[in-house]
C-alpha cells in the first residue's frame, strides 16, 4: 500500500512537471504540425509510459536507507532480524524487568520474550542473576505485592547492560502496567524513556555498533503510527545534544513492517 501511494504520487508529481515542459516547447516550437494522428496518439503512449516508468524507479520502495541526522551521527536504517546484527542489542522491557514469559507478564511474541527465549533459551536463573546485578546501581522505585513476577518497580528509561556469551544486550524500561496488568506506555513516557537510553548509549556504546528496534511498536499502545515512531526516533537522536557513537548506529526494523513504513519518505525528509 505504501509503495503503490509513493508510485502514484511521484506519477503525478512527474507526469504534471514534464507536461508543463513540453507544453511549452510545443507551444513555441510546434514540430508536430504535419505528423498524422495515429503517430501523435503513439507519441502520447510513449510519453506516459517514460513518465510511469521514471516513476516507478523514483518511488520503488527503499529497504535500507543511510541518514547523516548531524555530524556525529552516522545512521542505517533496514530490515532485518534484531537478533542476528553485530554489536549491541536495545531491548525494551517492562519497568519490573521481568523474566516471566507466561504471555500475560511477558508475550512470547515481543522483543522482552524473544530476548529471554532465544538469547538465555529460557535460563530464567541466569538472566535474574545478571539483571539484579545490574540494577543494584539503580535505586527502585517502589515495591509492590504482584501475584507474579518481580516486586521492585523501577524508573522508566532506566537501562542496565547484560553480557551474553560475549554479547551485549542493553535492557531499557520502557512499559509500565496498569490495574488491568496491561503493559502500556504514554508519549510523554516515550519522550523520558528515550532520552535516558540514549544517555546511557552515549556513556556505555565503547566504540561498538549500535542496534535499535523501533520501540513502541510492539504492544505498548503508544499513541503514533508506525511511521511517525520512526520519525520521532529520529528526530530524538537528532536534537540529543552530546549523543556519540563512535560505531554505527542502526535502526534494525521487523520485516512486517515493510507495508507499513515507507524510508522513502524518511531518506526524502533528511535530503533537504
């Protein structure tokens, strides 16, 4: 659907400002005077179909797109599998920073259950260990009586690092739960838990690439399109004032999203 808006959009855009050109040229020149009908029908024929197909190369959908955002952001944008890029892996999670896949604490089907399942392949033990670790640098928010799951809940945007077999994984709070135990997220939420991810990257990368998927795309309920998340993604790293990567920093997107969101519109955004 994106793809077939973008072809017919540049078609129009294209068809009426080559038009324009040649209805002044045959305005002032008129070199068709003596041709016959039939060849002034093909000649129309073939003006469309280079207009169509000029359209077509221009608006044919990007898979991977790289932005200069500023002079010290270097930044890819692609379709890919999150799990399987080089360097370190941001993982939004839960503000408890649960363990509990059970698809009501944890769905299965999320970043936060894909990276307990595939990254530990379920050693519930071990992730604990290393998340509590990690968070005694972090003072709680509160404790709380919660039938499952962890107790202590913790700011959002608090972002701890957890090492796995040599990797990096860096864990951000993102979602809250409400009283139906829904995990949820605002956009003034979205704002907070972003500019203290990309303090912590900022402080943390080491000179190591960076991979982001698009949070709040998942089933946080953020209130924005799949696109404009990307562009607001964008837009955050672009106005954080000290954000350096010395490696490259990627936006790695799901495959499913490649109807959804159109990088043609973003590489336009960032040519200007």
């Amino acid at each position: 659907m994106v793809a077939f808006k973008r072809l017919l959009k540049n078609s129009i855009y294209i068809l009426g400002f080559s038009a324009t050109l040649l209805s002044f040229y045959l305005t002032i020149y008129n070199p068709l005077t003596n041709v016959s009908v039939t060849i002034k029908i093909i000649l129309i024929v073939l003006f469309m179909l280079m207009n169509f197909g000029v359209a077509f190369v221009l608006g044919w959908p990007k898979s991977n797109i790289n932005l200069n955002i500023s002079n010290k952001i270097d930044l890819n944008i692609y379709y890919n599998d999150l799990f399987n890029q080089n360097g370190i892996i941001v993982i939004p999670v839960n503000e408890y920073f649960d363990t509990l896949v059970d698809e009501r604490i944890i769905s299965s089907s999320t970043l936060h259950g894909q990276f307990i399942k595939k990254v530990f392949g379920g050693n519930i033990e071990e992730l604990e260990f290393k998340i509590n670790k990690e968070l005694q640098k972090h003072k709680e928010k509160s404790i709380v009586s919660r039938p499952r799951g962890n107790c202590k809940k913790y700011e959002l945007g608090t972002t701890i690092s957890v090492n796995k077999d040599g990797k990096d994984y860096f864990l951000v709070a993102f979602t809250r739960f409400n009283d139906l135990n829904k995990a949820e997220s605002f956009n003034f939420d979205y704002q907070v838990t972003l500019k203290s991810l990309l303090d912590f990257i900022h402080i943390n990368s080491q000179g190591k690439d960076i991979n982001i998927p698009l949070i709040g795309a998942g089933q946080s309920g953020v209130n924005l399109t799949k696109q404009k998340l990307l562009e607001y993604l964008l837009f955050s790293i672009q106005i954080h004032d000290c954000f350096t990567v010395s490696g490259r920093t990627n936006i790695v997107l799901n495959k499913g999203l490649k109807d959804i969101i159109d990088l043609n519109r973003i590489k336009d955004l960032y040519s200007i």
